[in-house]
C-alpha cells in the first residue's frame, strides 16, 4: 500500500495541455535542460516541438534513431538523402531526434538515468504547449515463463518485493508513487499487435529493478550470496504475481507519467526466459530482430492512430 503521502492524481482529458506537478517552474524567467542543452531563452520550444504527439523513449542514441528513421518510412515522411540530426547534440547525455509529430529520446540505463531525462522531457512538451501527448518507452527485457523474443505490453510496474509502488526520498521523506499504466492504450497496443501477427505478445506485470545482476537474482555477477533454488523460487514468485518480464526503467517511467496526467506505456521484448539461465546466448542477428519488434508495434499503433485523427 503507499504511504499516507502518496500522490494519487490522476489522468486528465488526453487532448489537455502537458502540465506540471511543480509551481515553480512557471515563475522561471529561464528554464535550462541541461541535459538536453535546451534552454528557453536560446530555442523556440513551441516552434520546435509543439506539434509532438507521440513521444517514445528508449535507452540506446542508436536504437532511438533507428526507430526514428523506421516511423519516418512508415509515416510516408522519409525522402532520398535524409538526415535526421540529434537535437541534443550539444551534449553527450542523452540523444532526441524528431520526424513530424513523433518525438524520440534515448534515456540510458537504469531509474536515476531515465527519470533525469523525464524531468526535463516533460517540462519540454509542458514549455512547448503540446497538448494529447502520449509517452512509450520501448526497450528490451528478460522475461519469465515467456519465449525469448516476446513483446510483454506492461500493466503494471512493480519493484523487486513485487509491490505496485516507485518510492521516492524526497526531503528525507518517503514519498510513494502509483504505477498502473493506461488500460485503455494497453488494450489498444493488443489489438495492433494482432493486426500485425507478427511476433508472440504478452500482457504482464513488470518487475523493476535497481540492478542487471544481484537485483534479478542473477548467478553470475561479481557478487551473490545465493544459490540456484533461491533464485528459482524467487522467479516462480514473480510469475505467480503476473511478473512476464523485468528491466530497469518502468517504475519511475510510470509514477511520472501519472503525476503529469500523461498516457504512457511499457512496451519491451525479452531477450531470454531467466528460468532458464541468466545469459543471453542468442546469436546477433537474432537480438537486432528481437530489438526491432516493439519498434514496429509501436510504429504501426502510431500509424493507426494518425489515419484515425
């Protein structure tokens, strides 16, 4: 259960304007995303940015352009001889790169990574007036009691006691944050899924950890004070929770898009089932196919969404 501080607002009207949860930022004369080398005293946010209705996130600067080029193909934008430069180019900390209203942003890896970057990406859209925004990281897993190379469309984040809860230290105190994801955009991602039929797709709680190794309960870090029947009792746990897959990212991508009233999903695919062993041992071209397949799920629910509007 969270906290008795625990912020529960939830998701407004989806055409709203992207708002804040921070009263401060409003009075700002300037406000510098550093992370992003944006300012707004140096760019045109609402020129830049302000059409963006569809924002999807990832951790690779390679991955996020790749999908980028792959939407522009997809949305009939590509020409010979595009070029599809990093906006955040001025910096090595994160990468975005952008094609009519789709929005694409690496977050590196793990919570303190990713949420850095979701600070500064909301007040971006929030500066830019962007309004019906929906915000998908996708990314790649390790599954539980699923094939390798199935997409798990995530329900709910949880943590690694299996709680449907992202706490935060805030001011020494304990602030505890909601992670349901939007049913109706799960539902939505199923039905494109089918109408793809391409590849094995899943709906399932997601564990999210603080660590690849110990904090999965892998046997082959530097470190573990555990053996094998630990950690398969450990895994079947979360599969009797509804556990399909676990990466590092989810919670907080959650209980931000929450706070902020923003549509948001979780759309990863497992690279093995770590019932199985904790390496991935698949070969190369095996992994880059596996990496493009929430890449093209998302794609054609962007399109589908588009030829709707």
């Amino acid at each position: 259960m969270a906290s008795p501080g625990a912020e529960t607002k939830k998701p407004g009207n989806h055409n709203d304007f992207v708002q804040l949860c921070n009263p401060h930022v409003a009075a700002m004369k300037e406000d510098v995303l550093y992370h992003f080398s944006l300012s707004t005293s140096t760019h045109d946010f609402p020129t830049m940015f302000g059409d963006v209705k569809f924002v999807c996130v990832g951790g690779s600067p390679s991955r996020m352009k790749a999908f980028i080029k792959y939407v522009a193909v997809e949305l009939g934008l590509d020409h010979p001889g595009a070029e599809y430069p990093d906006i955040c180019e001025g910096t090595d900390r994160y990468a975005m790169f952008k094609v009519g209203p789709v929005l694409s942003v690496s977050h590196g890896m793990g919570i303190p990574s990713i949420a850095i970057m979701l600070h500064e990406l909301i007040k971006l859209l929030y500066h830019a007036r962007c309004s019906g925004v929906t915000l998908i990281r996708i990314g790649t897993s390790g599954g539980i009691g699923v094939e390798p190379g199935s997409v798990v469309i995530t329900r709910q984040a949880v943590d690694g006691c299996f709680k449907q809860e992202f706490e935060q230290i805030v001011l020494g105190k304990r602030v505890v944050r909601n992670t349901h994801l939007d049913d109706w955009l799960v539902q939505e991602l199923v039905r494109c899924s089918a109408d793809l039929g391409e590849f094995p797709t899943v709906v399932g709680n997601t564990m999210c950890t603080l660590d690849f190794y110990e904090g999965q309960g892998r046997l082959d870090g530097a470190l573990c004070s555990y053996a094998e029947k630990d950690k398969q009792e450990y895994l079947r746990a979360a599969y009797e929770a509804g556990i399909r897959n676990i990466e590092m990212e989810s919670s907080v991508f959650a209980a931000m898009c929450n706070a902020c009233g923003l549509r948001a999903a979780v759309v990863c695919v497992t690279l093995l089932n770590r019932l199985e062993g904790d390496q991935i041992s698949s070969p190369h071209e095996v992994l880059v196919e596996y990496q493009q397949r929430p890449q093209r799920l998302v794609g054609h629910f962007i399109k589908k969404c588009l030829a709707a509007a």
